[in-house]
C-alpha cells in the first residue's frame, strides 16, 4: 500500500501566506530527536564557545545535513516557495536553562545576502518550547509590506544576535507565543517580525532552523565584503558558505550549489 505524501492544507498555506506562520501537522520521529540530541552534544564537546547558541551548525558538522533533508519538511517549503529550491543555513538555539539568552525583536532578512531576498524558515523543537523557557514570539501580519525594517545594534552580550528592531516599527503588544511540543515545527517568512525572552526556567529550550531560498535568488557571497553591511553585524561569515541543493533546479543559474 502505497502511503500518502504529507502536505499543506489550503487552509494551511493560506494562513502561511496571511500571517507569515504555520504550524502544520507533524512530529519528528523521537529516534531522530534522539540523533539531533547527540550531534548538539557532540558540537558543543568539540566548541563549547556554542553553549547558547551556533549560526552556522552545518560549518561544523554536515551530518546535521540528514535532519534538514527530511521529505515531509522539504514538500512544506516546496509548497511555500517553489519547486526549485536550496538549503543555505542552519542554525542551532540551545538555550540552556536558567541563563538561555534572548533573541531581540528582528527580521531575519536584515543579515542575510540574499537577492531578491526570500527565505522559508522551518523552526524545529528540540525540546518543549513554551512561555516560561522562551519560546517565539510573532508578530502576525508583519510581513505583508515586503519590506525590511529600520533596525540598530545592540551589542548586550546576553543577546543571541546584535541586531534588534527599531521599538517605532512594531506593537509588542500584538505578539503571539508559539507552543509547540518537542518534535514540532513551525515555518514563517523571512520579513516576519519575531523574536524571543531569556530562558530563566529549569529546563532547556533547544531547537533547530533551517534557512530555504528559492533559487530564483542568489546567495550573494560577494555582498558580505561590503562593509557598510556587514561590518557591525554580528553573523557568521558568509563568503565561503555552502549553498545545498534540496530540490529542482538552480533557476538563477548563478548559486554555486553544493548537491548531496
């Protein structure tokens, strides 16, 4: 018996499209949740300096790769962006109980060097993921413009990155938590306004992203020698980042894509 391809309802993808999320219906197999466990662990023995928080897990270790290569994920973002498709990060949140940093109010794509900028973020609960150990936070709807929005540099070492939106740009008191369950996912856009508070709880609160362009955008690996860019922010460098194919075929025909 041939078994059904899990997909996106309308309702879903609508919902995607209007509020810049989706939680759709699915659970990382716990043997996997298992294996992403035990890679973490490896990681942080070999470069503890990630004891909150790894950019660029993949720089370190590709066997993080299997994780972000599951099909019901990749047919979620072929949904959402196209059939054509490249995976260019993935990063890891471990936020450790008691001292797990915050992450402040930003939008992805003031960071990265994507061209036209376009990004599917899949969030992916390693642990249970709720008010008290920080979860996400969302601004619905604050994607629709299009546009990116004016941030400043906050260089507090308790924050997982440095670039934190401007308070004028958006209504804190219009977020939403997003509670999920170890082993689920969420998937927003890259213009959604999100962030996230400190974890002061007892237990951790790790989790996985992984970072979906269409290629019809390039990963503009010349962008990030522009110092007026890029020299404040506080991101992983990116001139020898490796692009991943997922899926068709690199329609811009300028991504140095990396097939696996």
């Amino acid at each position: 018996m041939k078994l059904e391809k899990k997909m996106l309802s309308k309702i879903q993808i609508d919902r995607y499209h209007k509020d810049g999320f989706v939680v759709p219906d699915f659970k990382m197999p716990e043997n996997i949740l298992n294996k992403i466990e035990e890679s973490h662990d490896r990681l942080l023995s070999n470069h503890p300096e990630f004891k909150n928080y790894c950019p660029a897990i993949l720089s370190y270790d590709e066997s993080f790769l299997e994780f972000c290569s599951d099909q019901t994920i990749l047919n979620y973002v072929e949904q959402l962006i196209g059939p054509d498709f490249a995976l260019w990060n993935s990063s890891f949140f471990a936020k450790p109980a008691i001292d797990g940093h915050a992450t402040p109010w930003h939008q992805d794509g003031q960071y990265w060097p994507i061209r036209p900028l376009a990004t599917c973020t899949v969030w992916l609960a390693i642990d249970d993921s709720n008010v008290e150990n920080g979860c996400l936070r969302f601004i619905k709807g604050s994607h629709l413009d299009k546009k990116l929005k004016s941030h400043n540099i906050n260089d507090n070492k308790n924050l997982t990155l440095n670039q934190e939106l401007d308070k004028e740009e958006f209504n804190e008191t219009e977020a939403v938590d997003l509670i999920l369950k170890r082993g689920q996912i969420s998937l927003h856009d890259v213009y959604l306004v999100h962030g996230s508070e400190a974890n002061k709880s007892s237990k951790s609160r790790r989790a996985i992203t992984m970072r979906f362009m269409p290629t019809t955008s390039i990963f503009d690996h010349q962008m990030v020698k522009d110092k007026n860019l890029f020299s404040k922010l506080n991101v992983s460098k990116y001139s020898d980042r490796k692009i991943y194919h997922m899926r068709g075929k690199d329609v811009s025909g300028k991504n140095n894509l990396t097939y696996i």
